[in-house]
C-alpha cells in the first residue's frame, strides 16, 4: 500500500510550536480538588484552579451529584427536547435565575456551548458582532460560526467602541456587543455600566460571560453584573457552572422571551445531550451554599487583599479578581518560574501565546487557601524573582 503523506505536515507544526515554546501537556491530578493537590505523584499548593470557592471536592456536591446518580441515573440519554430533561434541570434554571435576577434561565451542557448557541441564534450574516479583543475563545468562536461581520475594539476602551458603533452600526441589521466580565487571563473586568450606555443609545444588544465572575463578584456573589448594580438593565447573561460552582456546565440568564426563543433557536442547546443528572444537582447545591455561606466569599476577597497588596513590589497586572498575572519576559522565563515554584511545593502555571499576547504567571485563589498558603507562595516568588 503506498504511503499517504497527507499528514506529514503536523510533524512540521509540532515542531514550530516547540521550538516556540508554546508546547503543551496535561498534568495529571490524582486527588480531589482543593487547595493542596497531589501532582504526579507530588504535593503541591494549588494556585492553579478556577475553583474559586472551594466547592468541587465539598462533601455536600459529591452527596448531591451521587443522590441524584441513584435517582435518574449517570446520563439523560437525549436532548432537553426529546428524552433529557428532568425536573433537577428546571430546579437549577430557576435557582440560576433567582441568583441573577433576572426572570428566567437556561442551563447548556458547557459554557462554551452556551457561547455558541446564544451567539449564533442572535444574529447571522446582515448583523455586526463588536467584541473585546480579549474575549474568551467561545466568543470568538461564536462569533465566527454566526456568520456576522466582526470588528475586535482594543481591550476594555470605551472610546474606540464607540467608534465602532458611530461608523458602522447603521449599516447592520442587528447589532450584538460581546465582551467577558472577568477576563480569565488577566484578571480585570470589564467597565459594563458605560457598555450598557453606549449599548441603550445605539441599539445594541449586550452580552456578557461571566464564567469567572459568577459565585465571586457581587454583594451575593451573583457575578459582575450585580457588582455593577446593573441587574436591572437589558443584558444577557451568559455563565459557567464549571468554576466557582465546582461542576460543569454552562447557563444563560435573561428575559423570558430570551430564553424562550433560545430553546428554540440555539443549536448547542436544542442538538445536544441534556447536562447530567450529577453535574445539574451539584451545580444546585452550590448555589444553595452560596446563598448559607457568604463568608466564603468573605475569605476569598480577604486573600486576594492580602496577596495584592504583598506583590505590589513585583510585575503584577491590574486586576479586579480572584486572577493575579506576573507579567513576564517570553515564554521560556514562564515555563521555567514555573517548573521552579513547582519544584518548591507551589503549582503556578505558565500562560503562553497564542492563548496571551505575552507570557506570565497565572496565580488564581480559592477560598479554603490558608494565610500559610500564601505565605508560602511568597517566600517562593520572592525567591525566585531575587534571587
């Protein structure tokens, strides 16, 4: 049989993304999540987790996730549509909704299909998508498959949208304005308030991803957009039930007619499985913790004070959240500051273009971290940076 080289140009890739230092590899965890992990076969101080409240090894989501298992089973077996939902689903869609307040909700079976559905069902090709040029991949890719005509604005600059909006919005039929709250790699969030002014003037629809904001920001932690005061504004909230809620999956938040018009329209919601009886119930009693216990949250933002203020010396990015960047020279200094505070007892992991613009040191803080966590993560970096 003669030989096919149709796929001799990945060894090429492989080589140009290493020779970058942009190679990647999966870490294996072999524990429950939590603030201490065991990583190949080391222990080690997470500061690498999106699991912003301690949540996703809590006893209380583990009984939810198994009760839930013995009663429906480990799969819905079809679309919401057809043979997958269950009233677990409506019970999460209403406790989501009553967190956001906002009148009804709808759960996706990840965030990134709630991205891509919502994007792709609310304008098409005769539309204008304007977005953060630091938005998260879903958005981007949302945006994409849509079909609409996409103008990036430079990252969180309220001038140059609305420049965006003075030159082209008339030509569109729709308009849709897609930024995160939280920027995931950053850290800072996004000035939504005057998003919104510019949105109501020239009839612009807004939607915001609050995966890293939701359960963290806000007086009930119900994300940037309480934060803001803006819960009673025009929106649409998007959400993730994979971080500070501890399971997986995705929602969007807003108004009925919204979300009516997305079960019948979003392609990621109506053409696939309906999320797990397991993950829907332990994304329910989180929610549930996050409304008893609010001094999670309260220890959270006591650490990352505490953390700021004691980095404040070294090159930190501005940041508004849980996320704190070490701004660093080039990908190698990354993967090696790394690979140093892991041989120390702390996981930092190193964030690289293409995922950046420039490399850094992605410290990210939980709720259950101990003041000796930090203090240790100090020592380290200290160490490292002067020694």
């Amino acid at each position: 049989m003669a030989e096919n080289r149709a796929y001799d140009w990945i060894d090429k890739s492989l080589a140009t993304i290493e020779k970058a230092g942009w190679h990647r590899q999966v870490k294996q965890i072999n524990d429950r999540p939590g603030a201490v992990i065991e990583l190949e076969g080391q222990s080690l101080i997470n500061f690498a987790s999106n699991d912003y409240l301690g949540l996703a090894g809590d006893e209380r989501l583990i009984r939810a996730a198994t009760e839930a298992i013995q009663q429906y089973g480990t799969g819905t077996t079809g679309s919401r549509l057809l043979s997958g939902h269950r009233q677990l689903h409506q019970n999460l869609e209403s406790a989501i909704a009553q967190l956001k307040q906002t009148e009804d909700a709808l759960v996706f079976s990840s965030g990134y299909l709630a991205n891509i559905g919502t994007i792709t069902a609310l304008v098409g090709t005769r539309d204008l998508i304007l977005a953060d040029q630091y938005n998260h991949s879903s958005l981007k890719n949302g945006a994409t498959i849509a079909g609409a005509t996409i103008i990036n604005y430079n990252h969180c600059d309220l001038e140059h949208l609305e420049e965006n909006l003075q030159a082209y919005r008339s030509s569109y039929r729709r308009c849709l304005i897609v930024t995160d709250t939280v920027f995931s790699m950053d850290g800072d969030i996004c000035p939504l308030p005057k998003i919104l002014d510019l949105a109501e003037s020239y009839e612009a629809m807004v939607l915001v991803d609050e995966a890293h904001g939701t359960g963290v920001m806000g007086k009930r932690g119900a994300g940037c957009v309480e934060y803001y005061g803006c819960s009673d504004r025009a929106l649409i909230q998007m959400g993730t039930l994979s971080k500070a809620l501890g399971s997986l999956g995705g929602y969007i938040a807003g108004s009925a007619k919204l979300i009516d018009f997305l079960r019948n329209r979003a392609p990621s919601w109506i053409y696939t499985t309906g999320l797990s009886p397991a993950d829907t119930a332990a994304a329910l009693e989180a929610i549930h913790i996050i409304h008893k216990e609010p001094e999670r949250r309260q220890q959270l933002w006591e650490s990352i004070i505490n953390l700021k203020q004691n980095l404040a010396h070294l090159p930190l990015l501005p940041s508004e959240s849980p996320i704190l960047c070490l701004k660093l020279n080039n990908p190698q200094q990354a993967v090696q500051l790394s690979a140093d505070l892991q041989n120390n007892g702390i996981y930092v992991p190193a964030i690289r273009p293409p995922t950046v613009p420039f490399s850094r040191l992605r410290i990210s803080l939980m709720a259950t971290h101990q003041p000796q966590h930090l203090q240790k993560l100090l020592e380290v970096i200290n160490s490292e940076f002067f020694s």
